[in-house]
C-alpha cells in the first residue's frame, strides 16, 4: 500500500508542477500579447510623472511623523 501511496504523491507532484510550469508560460504569453510597448510615449510625460524634490521633502517628513 505504501509503494501506491508514494506512487500517488509522485504523480500529484509531476502534475502540479506541469500546471504551474503551463500557467507560467501563459501568463508570459498574456503580458507579451498585451502589455503596451514602455518605449512608446502614453498619456503621462516626465514632467507630470514626476514630484518635485520639494514636496517629496515635505511629504516625507510628514510621513515620519505619523
């Protein structure tokens, strides 16, 4: 009985490692299909991406005091 039980676990690995291995390669798929290309320009500029150091300074501070 032991040997069917090992047998058993051996075949639940194998399998659970092939469907994980298969939503990995799907999911790669997915992202590769869909994901938009990062070097064409979207609707965010650097300008407007970023904050400026000053109130990243003053944001951070009150951060720490919370």
């Amino acid at each position: 009985m032991s040997k069917h039980t090992d047998d058993i676990q051996t075949e639940e690995a194998l399998n659970s490692a092939e469907a994980a291995e298969f939503q990995s390669q799907k999911i790669r798929e997915f992202v590769a299909e869909e994901a938009p290309d990062s070097r064409t320009p979207g609707p965010v500029d650097e300008h407007t991406a970023r904050v400026p150091d000053q109130q990243n300074r003053m944001i951070s501070q009150h951060n720490l005091r919370k």
